[in-house]
C-alpha cells in the first residue's frame, strides 16, 4: 500500500512539475503584474517568484525552495492581494514578521501580526478579523506556538475557512517542521494537521534547505506528499569560498583574523562565526586588545543587548561581530563583505547558510573558513548524540579536506544541483589555483599501521585521543605504544588530514566519553578497517594544498578584476579537471 502511495506521488509531482507554472496567460495574469508594479514598486520577478504564485494561485500545494535573500517573502505576500480573503502567514520568528508587518504597511498593504506574547486586546483584535466577513486585514502572520497553544484561535480559523475567506497558508521557514533541517522547531509538527482540517486551502511552504531529505519529510509532516516543488539555483556566483589552514596556537590564530580585518576586509563589514560562546566571547576580547572594533553576539546575551549589538554593527560602528549560530536569522544587512568561520560549521547545511549572509548585494564578499582537525572534536563532542549529526560534519569536513574539486561543485552536489564547472569563474580556492599537479598518497600500509596502534591501545586498556594516536603513529608518544615501522615520510598537518579522511571514510570512529566537565572524543577502529588485510585493498588520499591568500592587501572589489587578474598570473586550468564529475562519490570500500 505505501508502494502504491509512493508512485501515486511520484507520478503526482512529476506531472505537476511538468506544467510551465511561469507562464503570463492566467486569468490572474494582468493583475499580478500591476500589483508587482504598483504596490510592490518591483519591475519584474526574480527566477521562480512567478511559477511559486502562478502554483498557489492555481490552488496547488507547493513548496518553495530558495536562498536566503532570493525574495521567498513575495511569493506569498503578493498572491494574497490577487483575490479575496485572508492569508495566514506562520513564521518562527517575530523580528522576521514585524519586519515584515512594518514593509508592508509602509506600501499600504493591512497586515496584522499575532504571537504568545502579543497583549490581550490585540489578540482579542485578531480573534474577532478571523470572524469578520469584511475586514480589510489581507496577511495574518502568527507564530506556530500561537496556532499550536490556541484553541481559541484553531476555532475561529475554521470559521474563518468556513465562511470561504481562508484563501492560503504561507508557512515560512518549512524546514522547522524536520528535524533533519538544520532549525528544528517542535511546536512546527503541529501544523502537520491544516491539510486535513482546511481541504482545498493551497498551502505554500517556503524554505531555503534544499536537501530531498528534508523536503520529502517536510511534505510527510505536512501531509502534502507529492506536492509541487519549486526550486531556483543556489549558487551564489559573486561568494568566493575558501579555506585556510588553522594555526595550531590562539595567538597565531587571532594575528590572521586581526590581519584579515585590518587589511583584507578593511573598513568592510561581516561576521566571525564560532562554535561556543566562550569561543566568542574570548575572541572578541582579543580582537578589541589588537584595537579592532568588534562586537560579541550568543544565545546567553540579553535580548536588548543583542539589539544594541546588531545595530551596532548595521551602522558600522562595529566591523565585525565575532557570533555563535545564534546570530542568524534576521540579519538583513546587503553589504555583509566577509565571512569567517573560525570554527567550522556543524553541516554544509549550516555552513551554506552561514555563509550565504555575505553578498546580498551581489557585490564580490568572500567566505573564509579556518579548518584544523582539532575543530572536528570541539563540534562532534557537542553533536554526537545522533548518527545523523555525525554524518553531517563528516560532510563538513570533506568540504575542508577537498584540493581537487571546485567547492561550489561540492555544495551543489549537497543541494543535488548541477551548476557545473564553468559556473565558478574562479572563485573558489581551487578553481583560481591551477591543479595541474596533484599528489596523491596510498594510505594502505599507513592503514596498517594506525590498526597496529590502535590494536595494541586496547590491549593496554588505553584511549587514544587523535592527537595522542599521531603521537603514537610518528614515534613520539608513549614507548609501549609505538610501532615498529617507521615514522610517516610526511608532515604532521598532512598526516592530520589522513586521520581525518580515514574518519569520514569509515576506517576510523570518534568514540565518546564523558568526564564530569567534559566530553572526549577517543579514536577507534571503523568498520571499514576490516578490508585493509585484503589482498586488494586499495585507498588513496589526494594532498590538498594550501592556496597563496594575502592577509595583508584589500580584497579584489568586483567580480571581473578577481577573474581578471589570476587569468593573468596563473596557467589555465588544464582540461582533465573539467571533466572529474561526481567529487563526493568517490570509491567506499564495502561497509
Ligand atoms: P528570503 O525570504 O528568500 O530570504 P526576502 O523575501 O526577505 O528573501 O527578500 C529579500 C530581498 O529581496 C528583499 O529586500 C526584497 O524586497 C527583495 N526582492 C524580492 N523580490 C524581488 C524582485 N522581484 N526584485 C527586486 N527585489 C526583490
Ligand atoms: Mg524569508
Ligand atoms: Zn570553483
């Protein structure tokens, strides 16, 4: 029976997919464009605004899938002035909604918002608009605790929908419902029950994660299966990614974000992102003693003292805000030059996301991310909990790891979206540096070896941490756990990146344990370890390379000078590495 369901929805997206939803011939057509004209001051739509509010205005279910920044707002706020009734908006974050309600008015579009929070009377106001059969009110935004906590609210809406004026429900942010997104909200599960309880009214959810895994889920909660997917580019052609070698010491650490932002992002703005909120608040500490001017942003900081940080830096006074993840949504600043990741993300999801603050403008801003293997363990001993976490940092760091492939070729192979080689115009790290010359090493006999090790720790009923297990691997670390090979004939920061392959490879597992302040992560034997004693047992390792970087001279402004200037100094990429096509689907040895 669910087979049967499963092709059923198959064949329902597809043939939904099928129809140019672009299209200017509907009966709503000409009103669309005088609204987009007149009332949103807009001349024309960006790419799939038009498909999202020709499908909702079609009375399809759909969900929406753009970046941040791609204009998602619109794609309900203008199909609910097309026709009669009301549009219910369900958004997760009040500052997002007020923003929203304060654009709106300003264009004369009656707009209402309610939360939890909100004072009685108000509630009162926006309870008697969901009976009144003439309100002028066009987009009710609330909360989805307001919808969830609210029975009051629930039977007031169906009289709403009952009277024939619930013309839509809009729920932005629609990856909250799956706890495979990167922002669950458990209060989103709830709305799993409005397809049900208002047949006929199109839904329209609105996201900017993209994975199928997500949006599959997400159409499960939402009991709209097979529902239309509309879904624009995510890449982001004018972010120059790249990533720099973390130093081993804080000191070394801070001197480049010091040079960084006192030369290379000079008089520019953007955000330090880190992983604790010790981290930013250190951070921003020693910044401030190098003279710079930055501001500190986490979850512990008082609401108000979060708004006077944020406004801070909107007006420059601040250069950077060194933050957690906590600063994210809402941040509605075009000219966000850089982004740091001083600790890497926790997913390529939140690293897309982190990073794609800079640039709204579509002006040149560059995504710098310090990676060391020692940050693997700061993340993983906070999100270890689940598997799939674990998988998603793994993912993370074969993003670190990777010298051969264009980066944006890795993101887009995470979004499931081709945007081919030609579309970086060098601007990533390793596309504006020629590959004509990648080393490869074979890690089988090193394989071996770090089985030896580890054989031989736990015989000893001795955990090794990573860095005691490279001790041990290059005959530095304690006698009785040293091999009797030799020492690798490579650094220690490349024989980093091989314990760190071999962990998202699978030849190697974190293995956690908890201390009363602390977790620890200890190495152990993956279950791909297993094969390294067979005859054919091969593994290759392809040595990155560190990328020229100038700390100390102001980024490339625009686009073209970028692409300009290393075609000039550097030797064209040579054909073979245009035709590597899958990069993240590399040869697994069998599970
Ligand atoms: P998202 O929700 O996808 O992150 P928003 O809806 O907040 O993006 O829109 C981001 C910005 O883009 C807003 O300032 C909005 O006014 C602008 N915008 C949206 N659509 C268009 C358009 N068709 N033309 C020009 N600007 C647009
Ligand atoms: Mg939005
Ligand atoms: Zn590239």
């Amino acid at each position: 029976k669910t087979l049967l369901k499963k092709t059923i929805n198959k064949i329902k997206s597809e043939s939904l997919a099928s129809v140019d939803w672009a299209g200017t011939t509907y009966e709503w057509s000409e009103d669309v464009n005088r609204v987009l004209r007149d009332t949103f001051k807009l001349n024309s739509f960006r790419p799939k605004q038009l498909s999202a509010i020709n499908s909702t205005l079609s009375g399809q279910h759909a969900l929406v899938v753009m970046p941040t920044g791609a204009g998602k707002s619109l794609c309900y706020q203008l199909p609910a002035l097309i026709k009669p009734g009301l549009t219910i908006v369900i958004s997760p974050l009040i500052s997002l909604m007020e923003d929203q309600i304060r654009s709106l008015t300003a264009r004369k579009i009656p707009a209402k918002l309610v939360t939890s929070t909100s004072p009685r009377e108000e509630i009162t106001a926006v309870l008697n608009l969901l009976k009144d059969k003439i309100t002028p009110i066009k987009l009710l935004y609330v909360t989805p605790e307001r919808l969830a906590k609210s029975k009051r609210f629930m039977a007031n809406l169906q009289q709403c929908y009952a009277g024939g004026r619930l013309q839509r429900i809009a729920i932005d942010e629609v990856h909250c419902c799956s706890q495979w997104g990167h922002d669950f909200r458990p209060d989103y599960k709830f709305l799993g029950i409005l397809s049900s309880m208002f047949p006929n009214v199109p839904i329209l959810g609105l996201t900017a994660t993209a994975t199928a895994h997500v949006l599959n889920d997400v159409q499960k909660i939402l009991n709209i299966q097979g529902c239309l997917v509309i879904k624009s580019t995510f890449n982001r052609p004018n972010l120059f990614y790249k990533i720099l070698e973390k130093p081993t010491s804080q000191e070394e650490c801070i001197t480049i974000l010091e040079k960084l932002l006192k030369y290379r992002y000079k008089g520019e703005s953007g955000i330090i992102y880190t992983n604790s909120i010790k981290d930013s608040e250190d951070l921003a500490e020693e910044l401030r003693k190098r003279g710079l001017k930055v501001g500190c942003y986490h979850a512990h900081m008082e609401a108000d003292s979060r708004r006077k940080v944020h406004s801070k830096w909107h007006e420059k006074y601040y250069q950077a805000i060194v933050a957690t993840v906590a600063f994210g949504m809402g941040i509605d600043k075009p000219d966000v030059r850089f982004i740091i990741h001083h600790t890497i993300s926790k997913s390529m999801e939140n690293y897309y996301q982190e990073s794609g603050r800079a640039g709204r403008d579509g002006k040149r801003a560059e995504c710098v991310t310090l990676y060391r293997m020692q940050d693997i363990f700061k993340v993983s001993t906070m999100v270890f909990s689940s598997a799939g976490n674990m998988d998603n940092l793994y993912g993370m760091i074969k993003y670190c790891l990777n010298g051969k492939y264009c980066r944006r070729q890795l993101i887009a192979e995470h979004f499931e979206e081709d945007w081919g080689y030609a579309d970086c115009n060098k601007m990533c790290d390793v596309c504006s540096n020629p590959c004509s010359i990648l080393r490869e090493i074979s890690l089988e006999n090193h394989c071996k070896t770090l089985s030896y090790i580890l054989d031989k720790a736990e015989s000893k009923d001795t955990k090794l941490t990573a860095q005691k297990l490279l001790s041990a691997w290059f005959l530095t670390g304690p006698v009785n756990l040293r091999h009797k090979g030799k020492e690798p004939n490579f650094s220690r920061n490349l024989a980093e990146d091989v314990i760190a392959f071999l962990l998202t490879e699978g030849y190697l597992v974190e293995d956690f344990h908890f201390t009363a302040y602390s977790t620890i992560s200890y190495i152990k034997k993956g279950p791909n370890m297993d094969s390294v004693n067979d005859v054919d047992f091969s593994l290759k390792m392809t040595v990155r390379k560190y990328s020229d970087f100038d700390l100390d001279r102001p980024a490339p402004r625009d686009l073209e000078s970028e692409v300009h200037s290393n075609d000039k100094v550097k030797e064209k990429k040579p054909e073979k590495c245009k035709k590597m096509s899958s990069p993240i689907i590399e040869p697994k040895a069998k599970k």
